[in-house]
C-alpha cells in the first residue's frame, strides 16, 4: 500500500476510532472471545456508518439492537 492511500486514525470519527481500538483488546481476550469482539466492532461500524449516511434508525435502531443477534453458524463435527 502506498503511504499516500493509507487513512491517519485521527481524522475518523470517534466511534470508528474507538471500534478499531478494540480490535487491539484482541491479543489480551481469549480466542473463544474474538467473535464477539468482532461483532461488537461490527455493530459498531454499522452504526457509525448508518449516523454518517442519514440512515440511522434513532429509537427504532436501539430495539433492534437491545434484541438478540444470532451468532455465526459453526460446522457440526
């Protein structure tokens, strides 16, 4: 990647700062837990991005976010 393409972490909004900060939690978290980190950085982008395009869902938006998420299908062995 060329120095010119790469993104300077200070000039995003602060909630995508903060959802890449937590990425950083994942060396310190046990492995079992990096896909709900992942989600949780996920919902969090979602969000910021959603805010940014007008999209964001306002009292609707935090229903469906305080219901359950299905997590991700695993394999039967």
């Amino acid at each position: 990647m060329r120095e010119a393409d790469r993104v300077s972490i200070e000039n995003l909004p602060a909630e995508i700062r903060d959802a890449l900060a937590r990425l950083d939690t994942l060396d310190v978290v046990a492995t079992s837990a990096h896909v709900e980190v992942f989600e949780e950085m996920n919902r969090r982008l979602a969000d910021a991005l959603a805010d940014l395009d007008g999209s964001g869902g306002g009292a609707a938006a935090e229903v469906d976010r305080a219901q359950p998420r299905p997590g991700p299908v695993r394999p039967v062995r």
